[in-house]
C-alpha cells in the first residue's frame, strides 16, 4: 500500500498570504501573492516584501 503524502504547497504553488480586520475570532484576507511577486503591507507599515527571496523548495 502506497502512502499518499500532502503537498508542501498550497495547489497554485507557494504564496504569501496577508491577513487582517479583526472580527472575532476571525481574520480577513487582505491580499495574497504566490512567491516572486512583491507583496505590499499597509499601514503601519508601509513597506513592499520582496517575496523573491524566500526559499521556494
């Protein structure tokens, strides 16, 4: 019998994934990007990560 393991990544490949306004218990996705793409972080802030530098292996 064969195991099946999970992905390392989520389907479309690694992601950066930003979350926030608080509501509850739960947090809203503000923005997401997949890894080489710049990914901006509001204010307070205010910077752009660039996501090109993490590790995608």
């Amino acid at each position: 019998m064969l195991k099946r393991r999970s992905p390392k990544w989520a389907p479309r490949g690694p992601a950066v994934t930003l979350h926030g306004d608080p509501e509850g218990d739960a947090y809203r996705t503000l923005s997401a990007v997949r890894f080489g793409e710049p990914m901006y972080l509001p204010a307070p802030f205010d910077v752009t990560v660039d996501t090109a530098l993490f590790p995608a292996d």
